[in-house]
C-alpha cells in the first residue's frame, strides 16, 4: 500500500471506487451506470478542494482509497461542473441531481456553523474500500492539518455511510438531525456531523 498525493485525474477512478456505495441507488430505475458514476463525481467534486489536503491509497497502482479535506473558505466548483454535465440529463435524472445539489447546498452551512476557518479543516469526502486505508489516510491529513496549525477535522456523514467508523476512530458527534432534502424510502434517514480535535 502507497499513500500518494490525489489529483484532479484520479476523480474519474475515485467515482469507480464510490460507486457500489452511492452510485448504484442512483443508477437505479433505468438511469444506467454512467449517471450513477456521474453522480459519483458530483460528490466526489463536492470534496475536492486541490492540494494539499488530499490523498489517496493504491495497491499496485490501484487506488483502494481516498481523502478529501479543505478549507470553508475555499471555493471548489462542483456545481459549475454539475452544470456542465446536467444538459446531457433526461427529466428524471435532472431531478435527481437537483435534489443531490439541494442536499448538499443545505447541509454544508449547518457543518460550517461549528467551524473556524482558521482552526478547523473540512474534511469533505472520506472512502476505502480495504480494512486499515482509511485509518492510513485519517493519520496523513491529521498530522498534516496539525503542521498547518489546525486544531481539529469536521465533517458530515448520514445514513448511507459508515458512520460508526468516526466515533471508533476519534470522532466525537456534535450534531445529528432529520435529512429531509434528502427524500429516501426511509423515514429515519438523518444526518450528523462529526469532530476530531487534536
């Protein structure tokens, strides 16, 4: 396993590795695999932010594993790219991505309410597909948030993610709440944001 500086070309193969995760509910009812993995790269578009926060984890050259974290501050462009891509939609699809930028556009501010700026480092897309990557990746933006003078990680996870992982790994909950952006056939899908302080 190699931890190596993750760029703007491995999006593409990072929305692969999403994919059995996010991109099969959005490929779902005829949409296909390439809108699920368009979706994909929405979200993992959400979390870029560039250099120097950002890491990947391959084996052999394949990447098993990704972070992702940035400043509040920073602006990304996922939705000027979103809107590249939406004219190539059908009505259904359209929707859908809409709805996925609403969730996003509502949930992020509720996140940035905890933060400073200065202090605390969004931690905004988080994947691995092998036992003990993530851990590997977490310790890399940690102690490189530390030598920027950060004090701790902030994030958002809901009810389609692993979220147990944050608190057996240093994560404390800070928030959780009813995700109703998000409309899913679940009535209990929510929402919580997490912090690690070090």
């Amino acid at each position: 396993m190699k931890i190596e500086t993750f760029t703007e070309n491995d999006i593409r193969e990072a929305a692969h590795l999403a994919y059995p995760v996010w991109g099969e509910g959005h490929a779902a009812n005829g949409q296909g695999e390439e809108f699920g993995l368009l979706m994909c790269e929405y979200i993992i578009r959400y979390g870029w932010y560039g250099a120097p926060f950002a890491f990947k984890i391959t084996d052999e050259g394949k990447m098993v594993g990704c972070i992702l974290a940035g400043n509040i501050e920073q602006k990304n462009g996922y939705n000027e790219w979103l809107d590249s891509v939406m004219p190539s939609f059908n009505e259904q699809q359209r929707a859908e991505a809409l709805a996925l930028r609403d969730y996003f556009g509502k949930t992020s501010p509720k996140v940035y309410r905890y933060m400073r700026a200065d202090k605390d480092l969004y931690l905004s897309f988080f994947i691995s597909a092998v036992q003990g990557c993530g851990k590997q990746l977490l310790a890399e933006v940690v102690a490189l948030a530390k030598s920027e003078g950060y004090e701790s990680l902030y994030l958002w996870t809901d009810s389609s993610c692993n979220h147990d992982y944050y608190a057996h790994h240093g994560f404390e909950k800070v928030a959780e709440f009813k995700s109703d952006e998000w409309k899913t056939d679940s009535n209990d899908y929510l929402t919580y944001i997490y912090r690690k302080c070090f």
